[in-house]
C-alpha cells in the first residue's frame, strides 16, 4: 500500500478519516483555499509522482462548490504526475438529471461525467447512482456499489418479522426486489407521479401491506415527499410498522420537517453525504451507517488491481 495516496476534499472529512482508519492509511497533506472572489486552490503539500491516487469527495450540498472542489483536485493531482487518479464520490450530484423528459432540457449527468474525465480522472468510485445507466456516461471505468449490504445486515440485526418490501414507486421496483430477496419478504409497489420537484402525488398500493411491518428503500432521500406520503398511505392500509431506509440522506428543503411528523418509526441513511447532529436530533428516528469499510474494501481491491464483484449485491450491474 505504500504506493497509495489517499486524499479528500472537504465535502464529507469524516467519511474520509472513517476509510483512512479502515485503510491504515494516512489522508494526504492538501491545502484548499479559496479566493476573495470565490475562486479556489488546490495544493497538494505531498509528492504524488508515479503514485496511485485516490480522492474522496462526494459532490453533496452545495453540489456545484463540491464539484468544481472535485475537477480542481483531479486537475491538481494529473499536472503533479499521479499514475492513477481514482475519484471516489460516494454521492454523485446531478444524477437526476440522467435524460431529456421534456424539450430543451440538458443531460447534465453525462455533462459530470464529460468534466470528471476531462479533468483527469483515470477511473470512478461511486455508490448507488440514481440510474445505473449513468455508467456509460463515462469513457473511462466506472464501480458503482451498492450500500444494500450494510443496510441489509441492519435490517437482518433488527429481527423485523412478517415484512413486505413496498416500493415507493414503480422505478424503484427493482431495488426493492433484491431487498426482498435479501431479507426474505412480500413485495408491494405504490403508484406515483411526480408533481414538481418538492411535490408527489401517491397513488395506491399494489399488494398487501395491512397487519405487517413495512420496510420502504431507496436511493436517496432528498424532500421525503415520497417516503413520507407512502409512509401515510401504507398506515391507511393498515401496516403496523413502517422503516424507510436510504443510501444517501440529502435531506433538503422541508425534509426535516417532513419526516419528523411522518408516521414512520425509523429512518436509515448511510454517511456517504455527512448527516449533522442537529438533524438527527431534530428528525428523532434517524440513524446513520457508515459505508466507510465497503469503500475502503473497493479502494483496497482497485489499488491492488484486484476483483471487485464480490463488493456488488444481486443485479447490481456494476463493472467488475
């Protein structure tokens, strides 16, 4: 490992001292300032010359700050003569905007993609991309992990009993499939059209959810407009328990509000975007897990040019 660098932006520093730890490696001297007028610098204060590069910074709130922190740190390590530049983004900004759904509109996922690569990157690390297709926005090697183990093994510790699996909504049927099979429950889907970006309309269940314990998964939880109107419906129809777990909490806008007077008795969220206190503290039922040694495993295995498939769960479709 001694060929390995390991740096991190400021985005998410204690997600990065948690794959550190794991690593037994050290975070890499680096100095980021910024300009009276908002520009930034970047100066690694370490010789990165022929090594193996690894940056941690996911592209969270605020997305476009984080992301050019990103391009300047690639940028920075390419012209200093990195063998490799590996950009490790457990949360990857502007995923949902993955297609034109409407006329004049921008694919600003694949625009990312075009900017990390052109930046230097040699190769991504990413978790739970909103669309998985967003892969081949890249020209260069993408792993995209799953945190369902980590959220799994929860779920298993906790000894939920007679559970159904309820997707939020018809996209995410998928997911929750594999969380079925997984922990071994029923599986229900929730018919929903999105109003506008805060605003959902939830349908109606398809499946049977009453006299059971409701567990409802997906990839992020960014309003909790849908959660927190599936939580409300899945109660109407008679559930008695109801989880919500998520890989990335980006909690914005009324989320807090939403889903502190949501009827739902625990949310999950992993620490691939850092989750304050005050949040946690003010939502009452939110835990978080770290993924910090999922993504500590991958960088372990990318960095000795070994497989990482074993890290994928169930149809994952990740690059091996």
């Amino acid at each position: 490992m001694s060929n390995l660098k390991l740096f991190a932006g400021r985005a998410n520093l204690p997600l990065a001292s948690k794959i550190s730890d794991y690593l037994g490696v050290g975070l890499g001297a680096v100095k980021i300032n910024a300009f009276p007028d908002g520009e930034l610098m970047v100066k690694l204060e370490e010789d990165v010359r022929g090594r193996d590069v690894f940056i941690i910074q996911p592209t969270c709130e605020p997305v476009n700050e984080t992301l050019i922190e990103l391009l300047v740190f690639i940028d920075c390590a390419r012209r200093a003569s990195a063998e490799r530049i590996t950009a490790v983004i457990p949360y990857f900004g502007y995923a949902r905007q993955d297609r034109k759904d409407e006329g004049r509109t921008p694919i600003t996922a694949k625009l990312v993609a075009n900017l990390i690569a052109t930046a230097g990157a040699d190769r991504v690390l990413t978790m739970d991309l909103h669309a998985a297709q967003i892969q081949g926005f890249f020209d260069i090697p993408v792993d995209n992990l799953l945190a369902e183990p980590v959220l799994s093994r929860y779920f298993v510790q906790r000894g939920l009993e007679n559970l159904v699996l309820v997707s939020p909504d018809v996209g995410n049927t998928k997911r929750a499939r594999v969380y079925a099979e997984r922990l071994g429950g029923e599986l229900a889907i929730i018919n929903k059209r999105r109003v506008s970006g805060e605003e959902v309309a939830v349908g109606r269940i398809i499946g049977d959810v009453r006299d059971k314990t409701v567990l409802m998964m997906d990839d992020m939880i960014s309003t909790a407009g849908t959660v927190c109107g599936a939580a409300v419906l899945c109660r109407e129809e008679g559930a008695k328990q109801v989880f919500v777990g998520a890989t990335h909490g980006v909690l914005c806008g009324p989320a807090i509000e939403r889903l502190g007077a949501a009827p739902i008795d625990e949310i999950i969220v992993t620490d691939t975007i850092p989750v304050g206190q005050d949040k946690v503290q003010q939502i009452g039922k939110l835990r978080v897990l770290s993924v910090a040694g999922l993504m500590g495993e991958a960088i372990h295995r990318i960095h000795n040019d070994e497989s990482v498939s074993s890290l994928f769960a169930i149809e994952n479709g990740g690059q091996a």
